[in-house]
C-alpha cells in the first residue's frame, strides 16, 4: 500500500510539474485568462501547483 | 541533516536569485522555474530512503563536481551582491566560504547550521514582509499593478539615473527608443547599429561624463566594472516594453524549454534533497514559502525596480527590495533592509554548503575534509571571476547531479552492483560521460538533436538509467 501511494504521488507530482509546460502549447492560450487581475498560469504557480502537491503528499502519508 | 535542514537548503542564494530574477524581468521560463523549484523537493522527499553514497573514486568525482559546480553558482549570487554593493568580489568569496568551511568542518556545530537556515530564512522574510507594507500592497495587487503599467521605464529615484550603476558582467542591452546614456568612469562601449541591412559595429573609449546617443533598434555592450546613467523617462533597454507584455511572457514560453527546464530540476532535486520516512509537513510549509514567497518578491522587484537585471546579475532584483525602505512616507534605513537580504542569502548558502558537504563526507571516507576544503576553495576562486553568470554552473550542477546521482537510484542502484562496481558509480560514470559528451558535441548533432547541447540531461539521465535498470545484479546484501 505505501509502496502503490508513492507511485501515485511521484505520477502526480509529476503531472502538476508538467503543467505549464503543457499549458503554453494549448491553443488560444488558456493560461494567459486573467482571474482577478493575474493570469491562471501565475495562479497556479504560486498558489494552486504547490497546495495540490502539498495535499497529495499528505494523502499519501496519511494512508499509509 | 532534519528535513527541515535539507528542504531549506535546496534552494540556496542560486536557486532563489534566479528564480525571483526571472519573475522580476518577466522571463517566459519563470513560472515554470517558480513551480519546480517549489514542488521537486517534495518528489525528493517521497522516494524511498536512499542507501549512503558507495565509497568509491567515481562516486567521490561525481560529489566532488556537483558540489564545484553549484557551489561556483551560489558563491557567483554572493560575489554579484558584493560587486552591486560597492565592495570587491574576493571579499564576498573568501568571506563566504570562511563561512562555510567554519560551519560545515567544527565539531559539533550542527545546532549553528540549522541556526543559519533559519535565520537566513527569517531574515528574507522580514524584508518581504517591510516591502509589502511599505507599498501597501499585498503581493497579488502588486502583481496586477506592475502588470498594468503602460510602459516599462526608469523612474526618477532610480539609481541608474541619478548616480548611475555598474555593470556585474560582460552586457549587452538592446535598445527600442533613443537614448542618451552618460560614462560615470572610464570604459569602453561596443554599439553595434543596424542601419539598413549590415550591422555597423563601433567602439567608443568615453572618459567620465562623456554621453553617447544610441537608437532604436542599436545594442549597447558595456564590459564589467564600467558604470552608466541613463535618462529618466526612458524605456528601459532589454526589459519587456510594458507591464501587459511582462505578464504575457510567461504563456508564450517555448515548451520544450521548458520542460528540459523541468526535468533538470526536477531530477537535480531528487539527486540533493534526501527522502524521508517521517511526516513532511515542515517540507510541505517550505514548498508552499518557496513558491508563494519567490512570485511575491519577483512582484515586488520588478514594481519596486523595473531596471533589476540591467547590471548582468539577478542578484541585483533580490537587492531591489531594500528601496522600498526609501519610499516616501515610509523612509526608514535601506541599509537595514540591504543588511538582511545579505543575512539571508549568506545563511541560505551555509545551509546549501552543509547539504552539499554530505555525500562528499559518504563518499571520501576519512580525508573527505581535506576534499570538501578543496572543493570549497576552488569554488571561491571560480566565482571571483565575474565572466561566468551564476545560471551557467548552477544549471550545469543540478544536470550533473540529475545525470549521474538521481537517474541510477531511481533505476534501482542502491545496494547493487554491475561487475565488480557499486552499480550508483557505473551508471553515474556513464550519465557524466554522456553528459560531457553532449555539451562538448551537442552542437554537431543532426538537427532536432542539436537541441540536446542546451539540455543534455534529457540524454544522460535516460542513459545512465538505462545502465543500471539493465546490467544491474543484487548483492547478497541487498536481497
């Protein structure tokens, strides 16, 4: 069970790190929409990306 | 090393300057650079504990050069700081690794290295918090402002109008309107313009005083040491021409920049920060102030100091925050603030200097002081030479260690063997040999290849992986 948490949190940590790569190919630029002034990509950098892997890791360890 | 120790330490004055340097200059890749350096720690700290460093001549070279490289990185920050604030940059090199050796070779002195993270911490903290209060905005209105200013210009409080600046390194700025840029000392100039379809290139020996009229469209480059004044008013040459443009990089960013980007960070993490087998919330509140904490600064730079950058060093935008003790109304002691950022980042190199002490220490057996003394001094005299930006060792050392370190554990190579080798040596000496391969070779490689010499990690990381997944066998021990 610890073993299978650790590979889901690696496989979504990884995803979330790979999202503003991502997001800069999509079209019609979703990431440069402005949420109360500062565009989604900045939201998710400073605030969302970090407090989603921060969750994950405690999902995990609270499992196992 | 506490968790605390080793999460805090990854970043060091490198890392953290770079970082708020590029969200200050609007860099496409900052964003990207912003989430990695937050989140890679935690996919460090989730990786099962790692066996000890195999006492082994690879081993050890391997240690050895990662700690060169990205103590060369961190000790350039410390150097640039030193040379923007007047005083030598062999100063700030032989100060700072004194520091080092005296904190990471005294006996029982693990109290005071925790003590050096924690304050180099609090100390950047409290500059943060002194800026945000002395603009009176938090850092998403700080964000939104800097985001709406028509244009990007120097203000008339700023340094490089009144006394002028000068230059960390070797700098070429562009310009896209005419201006008329005075020598404060003695130097060289190189303009080179570009009227009609050949570049003209001319070099200008101004005395102190001396002004030169550039145009649109002409590039500037001063060497380092020479100082400029610029007109206020002006635009500012090489930063984005207004605040919609500086927040609109960051989507128009290459993505395969930018997941090399990624990648090396990520697996330059994973080679540094140790995992853990007890709770990591310490780690988790550290990922959320690297992140939260770099975007803010960055925020707070570039509304505080557009110019931040324009001397070649991106120091000089985590510097930027003392001006904010100058603001009217709330004047207070721009040295106290300057004072605390200096606090800061030593402390952060201490603590980045103990973590990177460690595999050295595992690898070298008993004459690792002798080694890690060594690499300490080679570092310092590396970084008092300004040519080289701190990006260049840094992003080579976070490679390095991704290639050679990172890529065999995560292939299994702790505890195994490949012939008669500690399976972490082999594989780490063929993801340095891949590695130097692509950065000396890179560029004869055919087409979309080429591209490997600009991130050869995404070579050598896969290879050395491949190694050990392959060839490795379990020692008796191990199973």
């Amino acid at each position: 069970m610890a073993e299978r948490g650790r590979r889901i949190a690696v496989v979504v940590l990884v995803v979330l790190l790979a999202v503003p790569p991502l997001a800069t190919a999509l079209p019609g630029s979703p990431a440069s929409v402005r949420v109360a002034g500062i565009t989604l990509l900045w939201w998710y950098v400073a605030c969302a990306g970090p407090l989603a892997a921060v969750i994950v890791i405690a999902l995990v360890r609270a499992v196992r | 090393m506490t968790l605390l120790r080793a999460v805090a330490a990854w970043p060091g004055p490198a890392l953290a300057a770079t970082m708020i340097g590029a969200v200050a200059a609007g860099a496409a890749a900052a964003p990207t650079l912003v989430l990695a350096v937050a989140v890679a720690p935690l996919l460090a700290v989730v990786q099962p504990p790692r066996a000890p460093a195999a006492r082994h001549p690879i081993t050890l070279a391997i240690a050895v050069a990662v700690a060169a490289l990205l103590l060369w990185a961190h000790l350039a920050v410390l150097a640039d700081a030193a040379a923007l604030l007047g005083a030598r940059r062999w100063h700030a090199c032989v100060l700072a690794a004194a520091l080092a050796l005296l904190a990471t070779l005294m006996p029982n002195a693990d109290r005071w290295r925790s003590m050096a993270v924690a304050l180099g911490a609090a100390a950047l903290l409290l500059v943060l918090i002194a800026a945000g209060a002395a603009l009176e905005r938090a850092p998403w209105a700080a964000w939104r402002d800097a985001a709406a200013r028509p244009a990007l210009v120097f203000s008339g409080g700023s340094p490089w109008v009144n006394a002028g600046e000068g230059f960390v390194r070797s700098t070429t700025l562009a310009f896209h309107e005419g201006h008329r840029v005075v020598a404060v000392t003695p130097g060289t100039f190189r303009i080179v313009e570009t009227d009609g379809e050949r570049p003209v290139v001319r070099d200008w020996r101004l005395a102190a005083g001396d002004a030169l009229s550039v145009r649109p469209g002409d590039t500037l480059t001063a060497e380092p040491g020479s100082r400029l004044r610029f007109e206020p008013g002006k635009r500012i040459p090489g930063a984005p021409p207004s605040g919609a443009a500086w927040a609109d990089a960051a989507p128009r960013a290459s993505s395969p920049h930018a997941l090399a980007l990624v990648v090396t960070v990520a697996l330059g993490a994973c080679a540094l920060v140790p995992s853990v087998a007890r709770p990591v919330s310490v780690g988790s509140a550290i990922t959320l102030a690297i992140a939260a904490g770099g975007a803010s600064w960055g925020a707070y730079a570039t509304l505080l100091a557009p110019e931040a950058g324009l001397a070649g060093s991106p120091v000089e935008a985590v510097l930027s925050l003392s001006r904010a003790a100058a603001l009217p109304r709330h004047a207070s002691w721009p040295a106290a603030l300057t004072g605390l950022v200096v606090i800061g980042l030593l402390g952060l190199f201490v603590a980045a200097a103990d973590a990177l002490r460690q595999p050295i220490a595992e690898a070298g057996g008993t004459r690792w002081p002798g080694v890690w003394s060594a690499v300490v001094v080679g570092a310092a005299a590396a970084a008092a030479v300004p040519s080289v930006a701190p990006w260049t060792p840094l992003a080579a050392g976070l490679a390095l260690a991704g290639a050679t370190v990172a890529a065999p554990r995560l292939a299994g190579a702790d505890g195994a063997r490949i012939a008669s080798w500690p399976a972490s040596a082999a594989g780490g000496l063929i993801g340095a040999a891949v590695f130097v391969g692509m950065t000396a070779f890179g560029a004869r490689l055919p087409g979309p290849l080429a591209a490997l010499r600009e991130a050869p990690v995404l070579a050598a990381a896969p290879a050395a992986w491949l190694i050990v997944k392959v060839l490795r066998r379990e020692t008796a021990a191990a199973r």
